[in-house]
C-alpha cells in the first residue's frame, strides 16, 4: 500500500497520467502493460532495449542513457508545453520487460494538420508478437482517450527527432540522429494491425573526396555567383544563439509544407540542438545569404556513433574519457537537415550549397558522408543525392492504423 502510493506520487510529479495496467493474452503468453511509475521503471525503460533486443554485435548504436531521460523529463523537455506522453512498459508472466514504448499526442500537430493524431515512439520490443500488440493497444487505448482518429509511428515525439522502422539495411550501422530497429519489427507492426506509409530513404557517399564541386554546378549556378548577391558562409561559433535562431527561422519557412512537420519553437529547437552544440564542426554548417540576408542552410555534424557505440549509453567518466581520446579518429559526417526559403526553391541555390558543402568537407579530411532520412515524395532531393553520386543505405517507413470513435475501450 505504501509503496503503491510513493509510485503514483513520483508518477505525478513526472507529468504524466496515473497508471492505467492493461493485459493481453497471447497462445502462450500473458503480456501486461503499465505506465513508467518510479526510478526503478524508468532505469528499466531505458536500458531494455541494449539487454533484449540488440546484442553488442548489432549495427544498433544505443543512445545516451542521459539523453532520454532529458526527453521523457516533464519539467525539461519543452515538448510537453503542447503534448502530453505516457512511457509504457510490457512485463511478461513472470514480471520480465518485453518492450517498451511512448505512447504521446503533440497538440501542435492537431492543429497545424487539422487532424487527431496519436503517436507511439521509441518503441523496442522482443520477438513476441502478444507484446507487441499489447503496446499498440495501449497507445492506441491513449490516444482514443485523447479523442484521437489515427495512431502513427515510430516517431521520437516530433517530425524533427527519430522516427520510422527499418525495412532494409540491417547490416549497416546508421549514422548519428538515425534509426535502427530490428528485422523482426515490420512483421510485429503488422502483427499489430498497422499498415506501412510513408517510406523514406537514408543515403551515403562513400569517397567524398571523389567529388569534384565544380562538376555540381552548371552555368546558371556559376552566373548566380558572379553576380555577387549570393554568398555561402560558415555557421559563426562566436554567436551560436543568434545563429541558432537563423537556422530555425529558415527551417520553419523551407519544411513548412512538409508532410507530419511542425513549426519549431524557439525552446523545442535549443533543446533538440542541444546535445549536438559540442559536436558541432561550424566549418561544415552552413548559411546561404541572399543580399545579405539568410535564405538557406545545411546543418551537418560529425558522425561520432563509433565512439557512441563504445559508449554503451554511459556518460561517466570512462565514457567521456572514450569520447575525448577518440574523437581524432571521427572521419564522416552526418548531413542533418537542410533547406532553402520557399520563394527561392528550384532556383539553384540548393545545388551550389551542397557545392559548398563537398568543399568543406574535403578542406576538413571527411571521408564519408550520411543524408539522413528523405521521403520517396521528394524527387528534387533525390535528384540532388543522385547528381552527388549518394547510395541507399537505409530503407524505413512509419506505420499507422485508425483508431475507433471517442471513448470506446480497446482493452
């Protein structure tokens, strides 16, 4: 009794509902599903995925122990200004975990989109089909609560952060800020009764140094040159807030009409950036500046999931002490994001900024070079990779099911 009342105090003071168990019966299971409710839960939320699913060999690189409980933290994480989440963990019979997830609504999205969506994120889950569903059938129980038509993922929270679940590519280790998830988990979405949409492809550039950024740009680019009114310029270390704040300007105004995407804040867009601000190389982050005013950029950040993957999701001070001595060793680059103001799209601009780019990187001794995720709905990027000479690497896409009318039980 007294401990069951210091559960749901600490659950309180999180943020999140009160815990609402939910039980599936499987042919040869019995899954129940619960709400994250104390230290212990939360220590076990985190840390399933590397003692059940992957093992050391797997491509998978787990994030930073510290990094997800800043993005489940209620008080911290600015994402719960305008959604509401609830961390979800699957115990079998006998009270082992059997997967997790996130199951979220961002309220932004609601009314940017116009539609009643519920999310499920950072999902991981064992090779169990009962587990699986069980997960679903919460999150979706959750966003049917919420009002809720569709349920949609994987998606880390928002657009911007992690999402999708691999198709293809499951021997290669993914880039920093990218996705991987096990072979087994488009059997158990549609075990779970989700249907695939939204596929997107992640590419790579094996010898950047094989590039010739003159060959990128033909006479209309060159002529945009000349004329002077066009300048690339590196992103300034001295002045990263007001750079910072360029960046989401211009990513707002390029991503606006995007499929799932949302207007960033100012305090979503610190706080997602944040962890990478000590990683960030200012030589390979670039503005585009039209007249002297900012109308482009590429975010671009040095792979360092080598020495992540060493890591194990430890933050001590061995796990820094790997981090500081290894970082010579760091020879690829992750393009992040990028994106030009959308009354100068398909003007050319985009090409001579990734013209600039390959310069950098080779002045910079990069050798490779990873595009995170672009959506088969997006020709003129995939143009731009092939002119790069990119391949795929990964294959992803999220998953969504609709949801039944408000306030009907699923469990």
């Amino acid at each position: 009794m007294n401990q069951q009342r210091s559960q749901d105090v600490y659950h309180h003071r999180r943020g999140f509902p009160a815990p609402s168990p939910t039980r599936r019966e499987g042919a040869a299971s019995s899954v129940q599903v619960h709400a994250v409710q104390n230290k212990a839960d939360l220590k076990a939320w985190i840390r399933f995925p590397r003692l059940k699913v992957y093992p050391p060999s797997s491509p998978w690189v787990p994030p930073l122990d510290h990094d997800l409980r800043r993005m489940l933290d209620t008080r911290k994480n600015p994402f719960f200004r305008h959604g509401d989440g609830l961390p979800l963990l699957a115990r079998d019979a006998q009270g082992a975990v059997v997967g997790r997830t996130l199951a979220h609504i961002y309220h932004r999205h609601t009314v940017r989109h116009n539609e009643r969506a519920a999310f499920f994120g950072y999902f991981e889950c064992c090779d169990d089909v009962a587990a699986a569903q069980a997960l679903i059938d919460a999150a979706a129980t959750f966003g049917a609560r919420h009002g809720c038509t569709v349920l949609r993922g994987p998606f880390n929270m928002t657009a911007m952060q992690e999402m999708g679940i691999l198709l293809e590519g499951f021997d290669t280790t993914p880039a920093i800020d990218e996705t991987y998830t096990a072979p087994y988990y488009p059997a158990l979405m549609k075990a779970a009764g989700l249907h695939p949409v939204f596929p997107v492809t992640t590419f790579r550039i094996d010898d950047v140094s094989s590039i010739d950024p003159e060959k990128l740009l033909a006479e209309r680019h060159r002529l945009l040159l000349s004329e002077g009114r066009l300048r690339v310029r590196s992103a300034n270390p001295q002045d990263y807030t007001r750079e910072f704040e360029t960046l989401r300007e211009l990513l707002n105004d390029s991503f606006y009409h995007n499929p799932h995407f949302v207007p960033i804040t100012a305090e979503e867009f610190l706080f997602q950036i944040g962890p990478f601000k000590r990683l960030l190389d200012p030589s390979i982050n670039l503005v585009a500046e039209l007249d002297g005013v900012p109308c482009g950029f590429i975010i671009t950040v040095p792979d360092f999931n080598l020495l992540l993957k060493k890591m194990d999701g430890r933050l001590g001070p061995r796990g820094l002490l790997t981090f500081l001595r290894g970082q010579s060793q760091i020879h690829d680059a992750c393009l992040l994001i990028m994106g030009m103001q959308q009354q100068l799209q398909a003007q050319g601009m985009m090409r001579i900024l990734h013209a600039e780019l390959i310069r950098a990187l080779q002045r910079r001794d990069y050798h490779r070079l990873t595009v995170t995720w672009v959506a088969d709905e997006n020709p003129k990027s995939l143009a731009t990779l092939a002119a790069l000479g990119a391949h795929p690497l990964h294959r992803l896409t999220l998953y969504e099911m609709p949801l039944p009318a408000e306030g009907r039980s699923l469990i």
